[in-house]
C-alpha cells in the first residue's frame, strides 16, 4: 500500500500530520476484484432472473437452466472468496 503524508496548519494549532492510504491496483489485482464482483452478481442476477420471470408470467421453462448457471456462479464466487480475490475488508 502507498501511503501519502501532507501537512496541514490552521491558524491557531499545531501542525497535524495526516496520513492518507491509497491503494496501489495493478492488473492482476483489477482482474481478481473484477473475477469476485461479476460472479457475484452473475449469480444474483441468475437467480433473481428466474424468479422474475415466474412471478410476471407464471411460467418456469426456463428456470432449470438459469439456476444451474446461478449454482456454478455461486460456486465460483465462494472459490473466488476463499481465494480472497474480493476486498480486503467488506
């Protein structure tokens, strides 16, 4: 982590020190928080999308497919938790 430090002087006190952090990102760690997000929300959307469709229409033809899809997505996106692809705090 890059950490940046500036001084700061008001008219009637001590100069302070403040300590501002800024994250460095490089490509992989971009690409890691973008593999965690999107499966994240790949597999929202896939479950939501079913239930949507069923609650409008009344139909459920496409909802085994959907939910397999948000299955495997939920199984990447806890893969990609345990990995810790996602933030450091959330």
């Amino acid at each position: 982590m890059a950490a940046v430090t500036e001084q700061v002087t008001l008219e009637s006190a001590d100069p302070v020190e403040i300590r501002i952090e800024v994250p460095a990102y490089d490509l992989f760690a971009r690409v890691r928080k973008f593999l965690w997000l999107s499966s994240g929300m790949f597999s929202a959307a896939s479950f939501a999308i079913p239930f949507v469709g069923f609650m409008a229409y009344g139909t459920s033809q496409t909802a085994s497919t959907n939910f397999l899809a948000a299955v495997v997505s939920a199984c990447l996106f806890g893969i990609a938790s345990l990995l810790h692809f996602g933030p450091e705090v959330a």
